[in-house]
C-alpha cells in the first residue's frame, strides 16, 4: 500500500538517477521500463536487480499515464533554475498545477517518478515540494529541509570532498564529523565580514527559502492566494531588515543605506565561493563599486532597464501618495488601513495578484534580477545569475539588505500615511502592566541579563551528497545561539470580570552604533517581535511565565535541521511532527540579537492588547500542529490568527507629541518596558 510519506523518496539526492537506492541504501523505487532515460532504457533490466536485489523496501511504481512536459524541458536539466525569472515561475506553475491535479498519492509518484529524471533538477524540486505542501493528501508529509536536498547551497564546498573521502573509505561506526569554516567568505579587513555569521547563517537562509516554498510568488490560484499574504511578505522581510540593522549595530556597524538610488556604485563586493553542485558552475562574484546595468537576457525571455525600474518606482510612490492604486480596468482601488498595505505589497513584490503589473512594473524582482547579473548584464560571457537570483542563497549577499530595505522603505511610506493609533485601538481600560523582567534559566541569574554564544551543532548531509556515500556522514557548523530564558510578566485586571488579552512581546536597541539615544520614531524602526500569546486574566494580579523556546516567531532547531525520511525509515510515526508548515519559521537560534561583550542595552516591550481587536473568531491550540511559527508563517489552510495589522502597535507613526518610549507608554497602563542587556561570550559551546 503506497504511504503518502513515500514521496520523500523522489526528493533524495536530486542529480542521482530515480531508480538508485534511497534511505541510505534501504528503499528503492521500482519503476517501468518505460519510466528509464534513453540512456538508461537499454539497460534497465541489469540495473533495477542490481540496485533493487539488497533493500529492505521496495516501493511500486505504477505505470501511469504521462502527462505532457515539453513545456518543462526549455529549462536544461542541469542549469541554474531562479525563480526571479519569469520564464521559469510560469514553467515552475505549469508543473505545480500537473502535481495538483493528480487524483491520488500513487499516481503523484506515477508521475513524479517519471518527470524527476527528465527536468531541471531544481525545478523538479521546487514544484514537488510545492504541490506537496499543498495537496490535502500529503499534509502530513514532514518535508525534507533544503540543506539536505542541496547542501551546496548553503555549505562551503571545500568540505564536499572531505565528506565524500571520509563517507567512502571510513566505515559508518568510525566516520569523523568534518567541520565547516566560520565565515569563509572573506578576511577581517572587509568590515561587512562581521555580519557574515547572520548573513550566512544555514538557518537564517533556510528561513528565507522555505516561507517562500509556504507563499510562493506564482502558481496555481489555491495555492499563492492565501490570507494576507502581500503583508505577511511585508512583515517577515521587514522583520529581517530590523533583525540585520540591530546586528550592525552589535559589530559597531551602521545601518544599512536602501538602495533608493539605482544607478549609485554599490560600495560592497561579495566573493560567495560556492559552487551549484547541479553543473559544477561557481556563483559569480561582485567587485566593489560596481552599478546596475540595463539587463537584455531576450534569449532567457527576459529584457528590462533601470529606466522602467525608476519609473516603476515612481509611479507606486505617486500611488501611494495619492492613496489608491489602479487595476487593469483603470478602476481606483483604496489603500485603506486594513488592506492597503496586502494590496501594495502583493504590487511591489510582483506576484501573481499583483493588480495591475503592466501599470506598476515588477520592481522587487527587477531589483534581484539587475543585482543577480550585474557581472553579466548582456549574457556576453554566457554567465548565469549570482546569488540574489536565488532564494536560498540570495541573503548572503550585502546587496539583499540595501535592496530590501529600500522595499520596506517603499511600504513603510503608505504606513506613515495612515493616522495614528487613537487611544480606544492602543488600550485595555481595567488592564495593568505592574510587572516585567527576563531571567535565563539558570541558579542565580541576575534579572534582565540575557546572554549569547557560540554554538557548534551538527548536520546529517548524506542525502544531498548524490553518488556519494551511503549512511550517516556527519558536518559541524558554528553558528550564533542564546541562554534559555524565560519572561515574568505581572498583569492587574482590576475588572470584576476575566478578561481575554494577547501578549506582544518586542526588543529593540536604546541607542545606535554611535551609542546616541534612538528617538521614537527612529526606535521603532529597529524594533523585533520576540513572541505573541492569548492569555486569560483573572480579577487581580495575574502572574505570567513564558518560555524563550515557545516564541510564535521561531521553528525549532530540530525542525530546521530535520532529517528526510520516508515511511519506511520512521521510527515512531507517532512522535513525528509530519505538518508542512513545520519548517516555516526564523530559526531558534537566532531569536536574540548578538549583542556585545560588555552587555548591549536593549528596551524589552511588552504590551497586552484587548482580545476583543484581535479576535479573528479563529480558536487554535499554538502547542499543535506547528501553530507555534504563525506569527510569520500564519496557520495552515486558515486565516492569519491576528485581526490587528501585523507590526501593530508600532507600524503606524505616532503624533508629535511622543518623543521617547516613555511618551509613548504612559498613557497606556497596558503597556510597559524595561532595560535588558544582551552580553555576548565568544566561546564555542557545543549542542548536546
């Protein structure tokens, strides 16, 4: 009987052939004659007994009708696949919308099986993976994360060899870990070097992959029209922008300058050294200094100018000032509070439910495209796309932040549009915040200290080593990663009544890299959401705990980094958290910032908003199902769980009146903060 689980076994070492073993030796799928490459169709009686005579499980492919997918064969197998490229999005589309329609799991293999070996192997992935997540008879697939299917993506290369010596001649019981270089992207006299740990870090860029993989920009309607998804587009790059400029200003570096001007040299180069396994091509570099460039790809399907760039621009901030956008029909459609900012988004980020693209251009993809070819603007050297051209890769690179924050900086000027908050939308009249402070969870750990580290974890990465070796082969990286630490919130409902309120919990930098106090207005431009809860209130004081780990903002180390398996290959299908949208979320290890040495001085916020203005009439259970990561990634198949916009109560301007934090919160008792330090320990602790 087919598992819907079997299907992992088509995501497993991508440029091997389908019929090769998986799970390490111990699954193989039997396929027809007719499923085999020319290449191997005369052969293919020697080479199913061969790899199929030493299995524990052999999984039957039926022979099934083949769907037509000339289409899909103008993207070379082996080539470089970007979904920035609209050519490839409508390919990607076209093989999702096959997958969709598929009326059960073993015609899904049928059909897989047969395609897998004669696509891009990229594309073959992506579109999969997508129509996995988004098939009511797979949602219980735990997903493969994308460091186990295409580890060059993420992992310096010069340890490929030592994985495959090591996987080839040492027997598995004496295998040793091969470590991964810290930032070996560049020297210590390069001053963006100091933010290579979160520019490069494994976790972070697998965060940026898989909310897309959760959210794509193109496809199949069902699938990319989800509730407010332009926001939460909005929200989780936002966020990331917040999150790299408070780490500069930790390594005494300012923030970063947007790129609203996009003929200025870009000052940064960027070296990557990293390697796409599928052709054995390096990602191209960028000198410094170097400027954007009319792009003419017309052979990739593909030609723009940073003239219609600019005038792209233009036209959205005119929009935006005007407070309305027009569709294709010329119809004025109102930037209004509650969807103003999904609709522009959605425009900006050039989506398929853009309104009107021909109007408004593609802007945040152009920008990708133009950075991702500015080596080769004209296809002379027949180069392909740096590393902003693909999702997985494209936040290493220095460009990502300017170009982004110039995005957020775009939707931010709609936001500081709109009235601020009145005084009934920020309180909870009966509601006090008598009390707050953090504490780590250790004996004796002063109050509102939280501390950083480094930490040395390892990867199982065998899965993504195609023809390599079988079993475990294990890699170590070191990567950035905070004390356990627990909130301690005191709540007075002084109402005769229980009440029902959400706890928003936020930190931001009192000062900048320069240490000068951050006014309001600036503050609120590096703040970073920690966490969001419902909590019930009884008449009285109401003494609140939360655990760091239970953040609705963060997925779980073993979540990020979890292993492929198929069904034949779980131990305790019982235990095993199988919901797709378990990888979506900013990983664990990077929920505080870096701080410094001598303990960086943070504003700790936290605010209990009246139930009542959030409510959506949704009740979920955040302890299941992966409901823990909604704050960026929403609810499976549901609305997002907040009616409030996301990044309230700080997404709006304030009036004039509130210079500092203090203006702000008092008059609001529902609100309180307090001073934290974040003091980072440079010494390397390994995960147990």
């Amino acid at each position: 009987m087919t598992s819907s689980n079997d299907v992992l076994a088509l995501l497993q070492r991508p440029l091997e052939p389908t019929f090769y073993p998986k799970d390490d030796g111990k699954t193989v799928l039997e396929l027809p004659d007719s499923y085999l490459t020319d290449r191997y169709r005369p052969i293919g009686q020697e080479l199913q007994s061969r790899f199929g005579d030493n299995v524990d499980v052999k999984i039957p492919v039926r022979d099934v009708r083949q769907p037509d997918i000339g289409f899909a064969l103008a993207i070379p197998r082996r080539a470089a696949f970007s979904l920035f490229i609209q050519r490839h999005r409508e390919i990607a589309s076209r093989l999702i919308d096959i997958f969709l329609k598929l009326p059960d799991i073993s015609t899904l293999i049928g059909v897989g099986s047969y395609v897998r070996d004669r696509v891009n192997v990229y594309l073959f992935q992506y579109a999969f993976t997508v129509a996995v997540q988004h098939r009511p008879d797979t949602t219980n697939v735990n997903l493969p994360s994308i460091l186990q299917l295409f580890p060059d993506q993420f992992v310096d290369p010069s340890v490929f060899p030592k994985l495959r010596e090591e996987g080839k001649v040492v027997t598995q019981k004496d295998r040793q870990v091969i470590d991964i270089p810290m930032n070996f992207t560049a020297s210590d006299r390069e001053d963006e070097q100091r933010l290579a740990y979160f520019r490069e870090d494994i976790g972070v860029n697998m965060h940026h992959w898989h909310w897309h993989l959760v959210y794509p920009t193109s496809g199949p309607i069902e699938v990319i029209d989800k509730d407010r998804r332009g926001e939460l587009f909005f929200y989780m790059h936002q966020q990331i922008i917040h999150r790299y400029n408070v780490e500069r200003f930790c390594n005494l570096l300012g923030r970063t300058k947007s790129m609203h001007n996009f003929r200025e040299p870009i000052p940064e180069a960027y070296f990557p050294k990293m390697v796409r396994s599928a052709d054995a091509r390096p990602f191209a570099a960028r000198p410094q200094n170097f400027t954007l460039k009319d792009i003419d790809r017309d052979a990739e399907g593909f030609k723009f100018t940073i003239s219609e760039m600019e005038q792209a621009r233009d036209r959205i901030y005119a929009a935006i000032d005007a407070g309305f956008v027009e569709d294709k029909s010329g119809k004025r459609i109102p930037l209004d509070p509650k969807k103003g900012i999904d609709i522009l988004s959605n425009l900006v980020e050039a989506s398929d439910l853009s309104i009107n693209p021909q109007l408004y251009g593609n802007l945040h993809i152009w920008g990708h495209l133009a950075l991702s070819f500015c080596h080769d603007p004209e296809n002379r050297y027949l180069e392909q796309f740096g590393i902003m051209g693909d999702l997985a890769t494209a936040q290493r690179d220095p460009t990502f932040y300017r170009w982004h924050s110039f995005v957020d900086d775009v939707l931010v000027r709609h936001k500081d549009h709109l009235d601020p908050y009145t005084a009934q939308e920020l309180s909870f009249p009966g509601i006090t915040v008598s009390g707050l402070n953090v504490t780590i969870t250790r004996k004796n750990a002063p109050p509102n200290v939280l501390l950083t580290y480094w930490q040395k974890s390892q990867v199982d990465l065998a899965a993504g080593l195609d023809f390599g070796p079988g079993g475990n082969v294990f890699a170590s990286f070191t990567h950035l990663q905070h004390a356990p630490f627990v909130y301690n919130i005191d709540v007075n409902n002084s109402t005769s009544r229980p009440a029902r309120g959400t706890v928003r919990i936020f930190i931001a930098p009192k000062a900048d890299d320069r240490n000068l106090a951050l006014k309001y207005d600036e503050w609120r431009r590096y703040v970073i959401e920690l966490d969001k809860f419902a909590v019930s209130l009884n008449p009285g004081l109401n003494k609140l705990t939360r655990r760091s780990d239970q953040s609705t903002v963060t997925v779980a180390y073993n979540r990020t980094f979890r292993q492929i398996k198929t069904a034949q290959d779980i131990p305790n299908k019982d235990d095993l958290e199988r919901f797709r949208f378990c990888g979506c979320g900013w990983p664990d290890h990077m929920l505080l910032p870096k701080g410094t040495t001598q303990g960086m001085a943070f504003d700790l916020f936290v605010m209990v908003s009246d139930y009542a203005g959030d409510s959506i009439g949704l009740e979920f259970d955040e302890a299941v199902n992966c409901n823990d990561s909604h704050s960026f990634c929403g609810l499976r198949d549901k609305m997002y769980p907040d009616n409030r916009s996301m990044g309230y109560p700080f997404d709006r301007k304030s009036p004039a009146s509130v210079q500092t934090l203090q203006d702000y919160l008092g008059p609001n008792s529902n609100m309180r903060a307090t001073d934290v330090k974040i003091k980072f320990t440079n010494t390397v602790i390994a995960r147990t």
